[in-house]
C-alpha cells in the first residue's frame, strides 16, 4: 500500500461493513450508491485486495475487511467525540445530546422530562435511542445514558437515583371477568402476556421467587411477544396479566395483581462517559435526568 487511505474512502468501508449492503450504506453516507461504489473501488485499488465479494448470499467482506472493522469503528467513535467535543467547546450550552434508554421508558416514561427540557433548554437538540442493549458510551454511541443496571465500566460518570418496582398487572375489567389469581397454581389458569424469543432478566426473576410446577419457559405465556410496548399494549386491551413497572402500570389504568407472590425491583443509573462531564449541555441532561428519574422513582408505593 502506497499511501494511508483517504479517510472519507475509509468510512465508506466502515458503513458497508455496519449497513450489509451498498444502497443501504450509501444512505448512511448521503451519497449516491454509483459514487459509493467508487470509493470501495479505489480503496481495493489502493490496497491491491479485494474488500467485499458477490455471492447469492449477498455481499460478503473478505478477511481484510473483517480485519478494518474494530478499527474502523474506533476511529468513527473517536472522529464523532472530536466533533462533539469542539462542538460544546464552540456552542457552549448549545449543540447536541444523544440519549439512549429502553423502548418502555423511551416511550411511557421520558417524553415529559424531554418536553420540559426543551423548554428550559431550546438551544440543545435531543437525539433519543431506543435500545434495550445498553449503548456503548465509551465508544459515543450515545452521550447519556438510562440503565436499569450498576455499569461496569470504569471510565464511566454514574450516579444511583431509585429503585423500580416491578410486577403482576391487569385491568380491573379482566380480572372482573376472570377473578383475581391468590396462587401460582391460579396464576396460571390466566391469560398470561410474557416474552416470545427472547430470555429476559424477569424469568430469572420469576423462577427465584418459586411457587412455579413447571420451568419458566415461553409456553407458560398464552400471549407472547418480545417487545415491552406490545405486551404494555396487550395489558392494557385486556388481553391478560402481565408484568410491568408499577408507575407506569398506575399511569395505564392497571392494577396490582397478587404482589404477595411476586415483585422485584431494578436501580435507575444515570451515565455517561467521564470525558463530557466538562461539556454543559451534556452537564444539564444528565442532571435533568437524575432529577427526573429520582422524581419518578419516588412514585413508586
């Protein structure tokens, strides 16, 4: 290789590589697919390797272009925290903040803390990821994050702001028509709304508190999905009992169902990586949030 390639070449490798496909990485990169396609070509040309070849599969990258990748994501992680970096340095309380939380709370429960947020602070644009990962924020995949778990990472800024609870919910209407369950063993007459594919901590969760005949598998669910909005949905249709944070549960209309049998919590952590706790406005979301959230905690009986 003659030279270092050029940079704007290298993040077109880097898209196709995240994207699986040119027209998808070509939207990614706001450019056309033709011109795209240019770069890869120059970029094999330079390195005098093929990147990527056709197959009935699809696109698949070589070894050399496997072996870009972690690099590749490093150097865009490193460009993207430069960038916002001299941003704040330039806008002060002004610029961008990238918010990660779950889908549940992206959508029932943060929507209100960003509504008030904007108000005191027009000048800061919020850019919300809704992930049930948790984003990995030494990279900058987002700047401040919500988790519902104590982060490992060392190089983390992160503060404890509650507890939520969690547990068995239904509408009055269904279990008017169904009866209210005193037992595991009535418990599991109901409908019960739960996970399809995928294992989620709350099986774990299920099998501790005991009671159960049977394994806690995917049949134990009569209505099964793996997104927490659907299942939040279903709760609130009527379709049966199912588990969901008590504060948003009460905002639903739902009701406690037998909470002698079952019910556990999880800690609220507000993050983010300890090379922005100079920047202003990532400052005042992440306090924002801890307000919010250790307000929100609070609800809880």
């Amino acid at each position: 290789m003659a030279a270092t390639p050029d940079w704007d070449l290298l993040q077109s490798l880097h898209a196709v590589l995240e994207a699986g496909s040119f027209s998808a990485a070509a939207r990614i990169r706001k450019l056309t697919q033709p011109t795209l396609g240019r770069h890869i070509d120059q970029l094999e040309r330079q390195l005098g390797a093929p990147l990527f070849l056709r197959s009935p599969r699809g696109l698949q990258p070589t070894d050399l272009a496997l072996a870009f990748r972690q690099h590749l994501g490093d150097m865009a992680a490193a460009a993207a925290t430069a960038a916002r970096d001299i941003d704040g340095l330039i806008s002060g309380e002004g610029g961008v903040v990238r918010v990660t939380v779950s889908e549940i709370v992206g959508i029932e429960v943060i929507p209100p803390m960003m509504a008030q947020f904007r108000r005191a602070h027009p000048g800061i644009d919020v850019e919300l990821v809704l992930d049930n990962k948790n984003a990995d924020l030494t990279r900058r995949d987002a700047d401040v994050a919500v988790r519902m778990t104590r982060p490992t990472q060392n190089s983390l800024v992160a503060k404890k702001v509650g507890d939520l609870h969690l547990g068995f919910h239904a509408t009055p209407e269904y279990l008017e028509a169904h009866g209210v369950p005193t037992s595991f063993e009535d418990l599991q007459k109901h409908t019960l709304i739960g996970f399809d594919r995928a294992y989620p901590e709350i099986v774990d969760e299920l099998a501790i508190g005991g009671g159960l005949d049977r394994p806690v598998t995917r049949d134990l669910f009569s209505y099964r999905t793996d997104n927490d909005v659907a299942q939040l949905a279903a709760m609130r249709a009527g379709v049966g009992i199912g588990v969901c944070q008590t504060q948003i549960a009460r905002r639903a209309g739902l009701v406690p169902v037998a909470p002698h049998l079952f019910g556990f919590t999880l800690p609220i952590w507000i993050c983010m990586h300890e090379t922005l706790r100079g920047s202003p406005r990532m400052r005042l979301m992440f306090d924002h949030l801890a307000k919010e959230f250790a307000a929100y905690a609070a609800e809880a009986p």
